[in-house]
C-alpha cells in the first residue's frame, strides 16, 4: 500500500489544508471541516464530520484533541488517495466479446465495453 504522497500531491493537500482552516490556527476544526464540504457541495452531517475526525484525528497520532492538524490531514489524505485509487481500479472491467466467425486463422476482432 502506497502512503507517500507525490509532490504534487503534497502541494494540493497542503493546499486544501491551508484554505479549510480559515481562522489560520494551524488545525481543523469541526465547524471548518463542515464549511469545505458544504462548499464542495455536499451536506455533511455530524456523523460524517465525526468519522472524518476519527479516521484523521483518532487515527494518524490518536492526540484526540478535537482538531485536525497538518501531519494528521497529510497522513488521511493520502489514506483516502489510495482508497479512491484502489475503488478507481476494481470498478473497471472489461466484458470482451470476439465477433469473428470465420474458422480459419485469421485475427479475431474483440469488441471491448468498459464499465
């Protein structure tokens, strides 16, 4: 399991870490969490924002101070990177179908659907 992260991103997740912490304190808090995702367009709920908080606060250094910090984002961030890699690669299938007939020993043509 890949847990570094390139660096570009790095810049991105220092990026997004820096604009979601709008006081500039240096950590995330609930209210700031909920603030990003609204913005992105989701309705988060509490529940969602507290698993986030366990995967990230509970999670990197278990510190449980109720605030996300930049080495616990760096560390979910690139948890989730490789999440969405992984989830990326097994919906991908291919359903190949040969459409030749023909008995002779020619190339066969494969009409390929991704989905």
């Amino acid at each position: 399991m890949r847990s570094t992260l390139s660096d570009a991103e790095l810049a991105q997740a220092r990026t997004a870490f820096f604009e979601t912490d709008q006081d500039g304190s240096g950590a995330i808090d609930r209210s700031e969490l909920a603030h990003m995702l609204k913005s992105l367009g989701q309705t988060p709920t509490k529940s969602m924002i507290e698993e986030i908080f366990i995967a990230a606060d509970g999670g990197a250094d278990a510190n449980g101070n109720g605030k996300i910090e930049l080495r616990e984002f760096l560390c979910w961030y690139s948890k989730q990177l490789q999440k969405k890699n992984n989830t990326a690669h097994d919906d991908v299938r291919c359903t190949c179908t040969c459409t030749c007939t023909c008995t002779c020993t020619c190339t066969c043509t494969c009409t390929c659907t991704w989905y």
